[in-house]
C-alpha cells in the first residue's frame, strides 16, 4: 500500500493497467495472466491485447485473503460484494407491529406496516380481521365487529439503500514490477 503522492521507481499501481509483457517479464511471469480476464473495478470483464499482461484492480476494492476451502475467495481476482445495498422481505427479521384500539375514538386510522391476513391479527384480546383476504393486502382497512373502528394499514420506509461498508481509509494498492 502506499500513502505518497508519486509511486515510486520500479512499482506500479494496481489499477488494472496493462504492461508490455516485454517491459515487465518477472512479474508477467509471478502473476502468469490471472489478472487478464479480470473484472474491472466498475464490473466490466476486462479484455487484454496479446503481448501485454494486467496488473489486478484494486480501485475501490477491500482485500481479502484466499482461502481454499471456501468457494467465494478460492481463486485470486475474484470480486464481490457491493457498496450499497436494498434490503429484501427475506433479510428482514421477524417482528410484528402492535397498535394500540382508543376505544374513545369512533374512527382511528394506525400507520403500521403490517399484512393483515384473513385470520386477521390479534393484539391485547382484541381480533382484527381485514374486509378482503389477499396474499398482500396492506393498505387495506380492517374493522372490529360491532365497533365501527376503522383500522388501516399502511406502507412504511422508502425502499432505499443503506450503506454496506465498514469505515474505511483511502490508500493505493502498489506492487513491484521490476
């Protein structure tokens, strides 16, 4: 790694750049093509012109260490991972939503997120039960019998990305070409 402004003498970055196999013939040696094919640092394959090798890209990459045993780091200049990242229903943990019957009220209307199926959900001794059935039915309102009170449910959150990345400090990967 390396913090100067200048790369020195004999290193070069690992930017995926290609060299002459001619100029740098040890290390086109060392690293035997596994970089060629690569993928860049943008995700495209990258494609190498004969009489030339490339250097891995490591541009906004973190580094992990090879390991044999599991499929994911078991070849070197395999990527992965991603900067940002949108939760799924399947990431989320089980939970419920409770919300609370004002019995003062005549209507109430509760923002929760919830999918009332048609058993409908019970909270505090109280069964609410939706006025339709559907595999996904939120939004929909749902009534105590003989109350008259109006539930309703309602999306929440925006969909958005979170940040996927441990903190981090910015330096250059470098390796010695000559």
């Amino acid at each position: 790694m390396w913090a100067g402004k200048n790369v020195p003498d004999n290193y070069v970055l690992c930017d995926g750049r290609q060299l002459k196999t001619e100029d740098y013939p040890e290390l086109s040696t060392v690293l035997d093509g596994a970089f060629n094919t690569a993928k860049s640092a943008s995700g495209s394959p990258y494609r190498t012109s004969g009489g030339y090798f490339r250097v891995p890209d490591l541009r906004g990459r973190f580094i992990v260490g090879q390991d044999e045993t599991d499929e994911e780091y078991n070849v070197q200049g395999n990527t992965g991972g991603e900067k940002m990242h949108r939760l799924t229903t399947d990431e989320l943990p089980t939970h419920r939503h409770v919300f609370t019957d004002d019995s003062n009220a005549r209507d109430a209307n509760f923002p929760i997120a919830a999918e009332l199926r048609s058993e409908g959900v019970t909270e505090a001794g109280k069964t609410f039960k939706p006025d339709m059935a559907s595999s996904d039915n939120q939004g929909t309102s749902a009534s105590k019998a003989g109350g008259g009170y109006a539930y309703l449910t309602g999306y929440t959150g925006l969909n958005g990305q979170h940040e996927n990345r441990p903190p981090y400090y910015v330096l250059a990967y470098i390796m010695r070409a000559k």
